[in-house]
C-alpha cells in the first residue's frame, strides 16, 4: 500500500460553512449569527491527523459462525477437532453383565452398526464433532418391538430445547427445510427410552445448551485467521509494507500531471507479487517513509504460533501433536501422545459411555455396563504392559482378584491365594 502526500496550495474548489453552524455560536441549535465569512475559500490548508487503534472485530458468537471461521478456515482448529473426533472414534465400546464381559448384545450390535449411512466409529466422530463445534450433541434412538434399531446424530444448529413447567426439557425440536419434527421425552411405562439423547458441555450461563470449545477460542482464532490474511495480502504486494512517498522539492507541490504520472508508475512498476524484486528509484526531493511494521518488527511468527497454541489448548490437543514449534523432541512427542488419550480422549469417551447407558437403561435393565475397550488404544500399551506386569506378579492377590483388575471374569476356583512356600 502506497499514500501519496502533496503539500502546497491546490487549485480551484470552495470553502462553505457548514449548514446549520455559525462561528462562536456552536451547533446548538441557538440563535445564528448573519456574519458572513471573510476569508477566501481554498482547498489548501494545515493539516492534523490523528490515528489511534480501534476497537477489534470479532467473530459473532452463533454455531454458523464460528464453525465457518474455525473449523472450515483455520487449519489449526480442523486438525484439533479431527484428532480429537478420529481418536474417539477408533476405540471400540465394551459391555459388561454382573462383571462379565458380553461378546454379543442387541447395544453392541446397534453401536457397530447405527445406521445405514454411517459404521459406528463414524457416528462417535459426528458426536464428537458436534460436542467441540456446538458443544450440544444430539443423538435420536429408533426402538422397535423393544431393541433400539437405529441412532442418527442430529445437527445441533437444527435442534430447539422446549423446557417443560418444571423447567426440564420435555421435547426437542428439529427443523430442516421448512418443516419440523417433535420428539418427546415423556417416558411411558413398558420398557420404553426417550427418543433423544442430549449430550452437552458444562455452561455456566445457560440451563440447556453447552459450551462450545471452539468459542472459548475464538479470541485466539481471530488473530490467527487475520494474520493469515495479513500475511497473504503482504505476498500479493511483493512483501512490501505499507508507505508514503513524500514530496520535498525545492517549489512545494507536484503538478498535477507530475503526481498522476508518478502515481501510475508506482502501481505498474512497484506494486503487487509481479514486481517483486524491482528496485524503487527516486529522483530528487522525493522520499519514502514506511506507515507499517515489517513481519520481523511485530514478532509475526511467534504470535501466530501464540495463537495456535491456544486454539490447541481449547481442544485439548498438545501442540507438539499438530505440528506447532515448542518442545519437539521424541520423548516429549510420546508423552504428549499419552497425555493426550489419558486427559482428552479417554474421559470424553467415558462420559459418552454412560451417558448412552444411562440413555437405554429403559430397554435393556439397569444391570449392564458400557465402557470403552482400553485394551484397544495402542497409545497406551506400554503403560498397560507395565500394570500387567505388576499385577501378575503380585502374590498377595488371588487369580480373579487379578482378572478382575485386568477387566476379564472370574474363573473356577480363582479365589485361593497361591502358594506361599
């Protein structure tokens, strides 16, 4: 960007009063005085200009926006959000009876299986999504002859709460193309579930809907976003900053043909990414004052990867998992990694768990258990290998006191202790 100064007296144009306003007066709506002016009008004139920061520009605050701007535009955030949903979504759920694991169940086989779009790690990565997007996530269960038969995740942007006289959601609403549909949550006797399941972050202002992570990082979005869009306005102008060319010649002013002709040349010659390189040559009483910070000056880099990293830590991911500078060694990629599963993944599948448990109770009775298979996360296994160690060799504990530690059933006669000799 390039602004064009010319000091010196201009041509031609006329100076009025302002309609309404009087000298010595004030624009009060007072009694006018009659006096004309008695200087003659003219464009030239001193000059203040004062420029201070504004206020900043954020991104409103509603699941459209903040999906756009975060998920669909920041590279930070979608990564976040599809490590996150990939991981949740390939660890399998298991079910247990009275502390015996069921290698088959109608739960299982409709959690394998939901629907007929989607397999059931594509359905918990839609959950997962929604809950870090929306922080509301909304799972609709189809039971028939009293087996649940298919779940669908609805989008939450569609789904209205309808609170009851009690203030308890009684219904839920979901709109789509101009219709709706109700689904009441009233549970009539005789085995049957609600058809909605609500899951939902903790919010501290509201009763019914949950807290997005990503608008806790929307702060911290915004000036990514903007500075990748700064950057890439720099490139197009040949990673040149913002200035001035100032005129100081000895006779005050450019002509005009002189400042239309000086201006085009800049624009053909200097501006834009097809002249990068070219040299600005100056003839005598012109000179050039950057207006702008140089990427290097404003520490560009370390604030976007500031930024980066809080939009990680909104999601609970370890920068060093996406690829951002800081304390990148192996071991510390490896413990990120386990930290990772053990603070994020891990309860977020747990609660999902429950919460679907919870949910079926109706159908199934109150004596199953759904957990996810911990077994399966390969994240994890050194540490697994360690407790298995420890547990099969301590002698203090019976065989099904270790089996029941390890997440298997009790075997016949597994209670004595083993020989003490």
């Amino acid at each position: 960007m390039a602004l064009f100064e010319r000091r010196g007296k201009a041509a031609g144009g006329s100076l009025r009063p302002e309609k309404g306003f009087a000298p010595g007066t004030g624009n009060n709506g007072g009694s006018r005085s009659t006096a004309t002016l008695e200087a003659k009008a003219s464009r030239a004139g001193p000059l203040v200009y004062l420029q201070s920061n504004g206020q900043p520009v954020w991104t409103v605050r509603d699941y459209a926006s903040l999906a756009r701007e975060g998920f669909t535009r920041n590279v930070i955030a979608y990564r976040a959000v599809r490590m996150v949903a990939e991981a949740v979504g390939s660890v399998p759920f298991m079910l247990s009876e009275a502390g015996e694991r069921l290698d088959t169940h109608p739960l299982l086989d409709v959690l394998r299986n939901p629907n007929e779009r989607q397999s059931g790690s594509e359905l918990l990565e839609a959950i997962t999504c929604n809950l870090l997007l929306a922080g509301n996530a909304y799972l609709e269960g189809v039971a028939l002859d009293g087996n649940l038969r298919e779940l669908h995740a609805l989008r939450p942007d569609r789904v209205r709460v309808v609170p009851g006289a009690d203030g308890w959601p009684e219904a839920y609403v979901y709109a789509v193309a101009g219709g709706s549909v109700r689904f009441d949550q009233t549970v009539a006797s005789g085995g049957a579930m609600a058809p909605i399941l609500h899951l939902s972050f903790y919010h501290p202002l509201d009763d019914h809907y949950g807290f997005a992570p990503i608008e806790a990082a929307q702060t911290a979005l915004d000036i990514h976003n903007v500075s990748s869009a700064w950057n890439k306005a720099l490139l197009d102008n040949a990673a040149r900053p913002s200035g001035a060319l100032v005129y100081q010649g000895g006779e005050g002013n450019l002509t005009e043909e002189q400042f239309d002709r000086l201006k085009a040349e800049l624009e053909e010659s200097f501006q834009g990414a097809r002249n990068a390189g070219r040299p600005l040559l100056l003839e005598g009483g012109l000179d050039w004052k950057a207006m702008s910070l140089s990427p290097h000056d404003m520490d560009f880099q370390e604030a976007r990867n500031a930024a980066a990293r809080e939009i990680a830590l909104a999601f609970g991911v370890p920068p060093q998992l996406l690829g951002i500078p800081g304390d990148n060694t192996y071991s510390n990629y490896q413990e990120a990694n386990r930290a990772f599963w053990r603070q994020t993944i891990l309860p977020l599948l747990r609660r999902t768990a429950q919460s679907i448990e919870s949910w079926t109770r109706h159908l199934y009775g109150a004596g199953l258990e759904l957990n996810p298979d911990e077994s399966m996360i390969t994240a994890l296994a050194s540490e697994r290998d360690q407790m298995l160690q420890r547990v099969v060799t301590a002698d203090f504990l019976t065989v099904n006191e270790k089996r029941k530690a390890l997440g298997y059933a009790p075997v016949e006669n597994g209670d004595a202790l083993p020989d003490q000799e």
